[in-house]
C-alpha cells in the first residue's frame, strides 16, 4: 500500500514536512500529519467558541 505524498505548512505559511512514501517513516509522517491537523482543528474550534460566546 501507497500513501500519497503531502505537504504540511506551518502557521507563517512555510513547508515543514514532505512524505515522498519512503519505507520506514510513512507511518511516523502520518501520525505527524494527523497530531498537527488535530491541533489545527482544536485551536479552530476553540476560536469559533470564543467568537461564538463574544456576540
């Protein structure tokens, strides 16, 4: 099984992470991938709470 490459930018916009699929660190890189994309998410929601209880 394949997994496609991806790019993971930090917040000021520049690349942090490229998964080429290499045998070995696929499956770290994507544990990566999905921890930031969490985070990311958290910190969303977070802020729509706040915008939300400010109106």
């Amino acid at each position: 099984m394949t997994l496609p490459a991806y790019r993971v930018y930090d917040s000021q916009g520049r690349l942090v992470h490229t998964n080429t699929c290499m045998k070995g660190t696929t499956e770290d890189n994507w544990e990566t991938a999905g921890a930031i994309a969490g985070g990311a998410a958290a910190v969303a929601g977070l802020t729509l709470g706040i915008v939300a209880l400010t109106r």
